[in-house]
DNA sequence: CGATTATATATAATATTCCTATACATAAGG
DNA sequence: CCTTATGTATAGGAATATTATATATAATCG
C-alpha cells in the first residue's frame, strides 16, 4: 500500500473518477478504489466519509439515502454537473504534478 | 502553480531530488524546484525550513554552515548516505500512486 | 537618497487531509 | 456463539502545507 503521506490529496480525484461510470454508496467507493487499483490505494472509512460531506457541500455530489435488497439503509452519492466539470481540471492539474516531479527526475519516465 | 492540496508530499522528493546532483542550501533548493518545473511546482520558505529541519533529524540530508563570496551566512544540505537510499523507494512509491491513479482514469496515460 | 526587490534564515498561528480508535446496527457463515 | 462482512458516523491526533511575521543586508531603480 503507498503511504500516506504521498497519498495525500488524492481521495478527492479517486472517489470522482469511481463515481463516473456511476452512484455508488461510501462502502463501495471504499472497495472499488482498492479493487481497480489492485490495492495500491485504499482508504479507510473514516477518512472516506468526511470526504463525501465535504464534496456534498461542495455540489460536487449528491448523496440519496436508498435501502439495499437486503434491506440496508445506504446513501447513495453521485456526480452533480459541477462535479463532472470539476473532473477535467482535477485531472490535468494531477498530470502537471506529475510531468513537474519527472523534470525533477523525481520518478521514471515510463 | 499546482494547488497545495493536491502537491501536499511532493516536497520531500523535490528536495532529495534537486540535492542529487550536489549541496544547496535553502533559498536556492526553493528556486531550483520552481525553475526545474517550469513554475509548476513551489514551495514558500516557511513550508522549505521545517522540511530541511525534519530530513535532517532524519538523517537523509546534512547541513552546513557557509559563507557566500559576498559574506552572506547560510546553511548548505547534502544528501547523506541515508538520504541517496532513501530516493529510490520514494521514487517508486511514486510512480506506483501514479500507475494506481491511472488505473482510475483520473488521469491520462500520456 | 529613499523605496523596492533580492538574498537568506526562522518561527507562530492556522488549515487541510489523512490516520487510529470507537460506536452503533444487522446479516451470513463456520 | 463467534467472526467476518456490510454499512454509517464521530472524536482525537499527526503530518504537511499555508499566510503572516521577524530579522538582516545588498543591489537596483526612480
């Protein structure tokens, strides 16, 4: 797992890309991250909750409580329009943070 | 310049990365960074200081006091032993948040 | 000749974002 | 019955950045 110090700031560009194939509830936010990172990222859920109120005040998403097949309550969060747009700048200012650390030579160019 | 949300633990690696190729001290260690990203990447001095301060206790880098050709004092770091080491994980650990963020689509593959 | 900018280090107060620990509540499997 | 999985929630703390402030000197510009 990377650590946490050099993952910091990176749970709001992960929970926006997972939410955009679709509206996924906090516990598997939580899961789809690790998953399709293969466990290189991964989040615990107290750190992952505090986030989605912030970005839900920030109308980046909107949470509905919905109840499960099973019978479990849930809130359920997905992309508002301001949060796809926020998306595209998020992404290109994370690809400059990453060509800024190669001109530094600070990681491999692959 | 890259919000400070999303640089928050870049300045480690900057900082063992332009002391790699020999001493600096503070203000310039600044100034390389900036220079070397094209702007992209800056840290004020207050952020810098207690981050030398920290890597020096950690015995990643060391410093010395000098005298500039005008007179000026001012603490030169070079990268110790430790500090050449610890580069290699730190760049890894790097591009594997990298390659996670990837498989996220969050950012692009270019 | 006075003001600003550049050089150089240092600390205090604050903000953000992550962590561990804890709490609650229910279902499924061994 | 006990553990693991599903779910949400908050308190307390740690790490790393910010702005603001302080000190001190040299160079440059109007």
């Amino acid at each position: 797992m990377i650590a946490s110090g050099i993952k910091r700031g990176t749970a709001e560009l992960a929970v926006l890309s997972v939410l955009e194939s679709g509206a996924l509830h906090g516990y598997e936010i939580a899961r789809r991250i690790e998953r399709q990172t293969k466990g290189s990222l991964r989040f615990t859920l107290a750190a992952l909750y505090p986030m989605l109120y912030r970005m839900e005040k920030h109308r980046w998403i909107r949470g509905e409580w919905e109840t499960s097949p099973i019978g479990r309550r849930r809130r359920c969060y997905r992309l508002t329009h301001a949060g796809k747009k926020k998306l595209a700048p998020l992404r290109r200012e994370w690809s400059e943070l990453f060509a800024a650390l190669r001109r530094l030579e600070g990681v491999s160019n692959a």
